[in-house]
C-alpha cells in the first residue's frame, strides 16, 4: 500500500494531500529511510514522523483498503512519542 494512502486511512494524518506533503519534505522516515508518498508500506515497517516539534514512531501492524474510524487505530500501534530540542 502506499504511505499517503495508509497515513490516511489509518488516519494517522487526516487528509492524503497532507500526508502526501509532509513525505515530500522529507519527514517521514520507514525503517529508517527517508520516504517518498508513493513509498511502498507493508505489515511489520517503522515509520517516523516529524509533527513539528514531535517525533512519532508507529509500528505498521495490518493493511487495509479502507476502514471505520473506530477500527483505524488498529492498524498502528506507536512505539514511542518523543518531543524534539525545545528552542
């Protein structure tokens, strides 16, 4: 599956053309390299996510086309959440 659409669906971030942003800046990382939106995602990856000042590292754990939305937290269980160097 691809990552815009699984950030999406998983909602992990709410809109396609967001997530589609934000791997095209370059923060977003699976298994430890950097990712692209058309990057591939597959059950198992790490993703890194930079929200601004926090680092968020999920656990890909299953796919699915689509989802209700209380079911899509299923989809990713989060490692850690750390906040980045105060300024």
């Amino acid at each position: 599956m691809r990552l815009d659409k699984f950030l999406k669906v998983s909602r992990l971030i709410k809109r396609r053309t967001l997530a589609k942003e934000v791997a095209d800046q370059g923060r977003i990382e699976i298994n430890g390299q950097t990712a692209k939106a058309s990057s591939t995602v597959k059950v198992g990856d790490e993703l890194q996510i930079r929200f601004g000042q926090r680092l968020v590292t999920a656990k890909v754990e299953m796919l699915q086309e689509t989802t209700r939305k209380e079911e899509a937290a299923n989809m990713y269980s989060i490692v850690k959440e750390e906040r980045l160097g105060e300024q």
